[in-house]
C-alpha cells in the first residue's frame, strides 16, 4: 500500500501502478479487484496466474483453495466470453472434483454467496467427530 502524503489517499500496487501510468481501470480489472475484495473478506488465500508463453494459457485468472476446496475463478465483464481454450481448463477443474465459475458483474453475488456456503459447510464437516 502507498499513501499519497497530500491526499491521504491509499492505493494498492496494482492501483498505483495504473496512477503512475496514467492508466484508467478496465472493466474486468474492476470485476477483478471485487473477487480480490471477497477472497480477503473471507480470509481465503488465492494467486492469479499470469497467461504467458512461459505459463500455461487459458488457466481461470483466480485459482483459489477454501478451506482444503479447489475454486477457480475466471472474470468477464460485460458480455465478455470465455475462450474454448478457458473452457477446456474450467471442464477439467470440475471433473477433477473441484469449483469452477465464470464471474461478471451480474453474478458476482453469486460468488459470494458460495463462498459463505463453502466456508460454513467445510467449516461443520471439520466439525463433526
């Protein structure tokens, strides 16, 4: 986080980095930074792989783990769709046992909602004798 001392305005990396550059946030970078925000609400840890030629293309832009639960998360904003390649990995996620979603704006309570569910109910099974 970066203060600016006039302001008193705070700013995370990513924030101070599209100020520094003059860049303004896109719309998926909003939708982004609103999955951000409910992962850390929710004390869930999450890493964003970055599609490259080094990396592996078309890996969901939140690869997450609640609660010993595999979720993946990919965002689009608008009518924003995801590509056969994302697809094919969101396909294999689900069959291998884990949660995979396609997160816009229009359904980004959806989000939250699972993962209150998620963390309650994981939370019971640990629970139970």
């Amino acid at each position: 986080m970066y203060q600016f001392p006039q302001r008193g305005v705070v700013l995370d990396k990513v924030k101070l980095g599209r100020y520094i550059l003059g860049m303004a946030a896109t719309p998926e970078s909003k939708i982004k930074d609103k999955i951000k925000a409910l992962f850390k609400q929710y004390g869930i840890y999450y890493a964003m792989p970055i599609g490259t030629g080094y990396g592996n293309s078309g890996v969901p832009d939140f690869l997450a783990c609640v609660q010993g639960h595999f979720l993946a998360v990919e965002a689009k904003a608008g009518k924003g769709r995801v590509t056969a390649l994302q697809l094919k990995h969101i396909n294999q996620i689900k069959v291998q046992g884990g949660t995979a979603l396609i997160v816009n704006e229009k359904n980004i309570d959806e989000l939250a909602l699972l993962l209150e569910q998620l963390s309650w109910t994981l939370e019971q099974k640990s629970e139970t004798p």
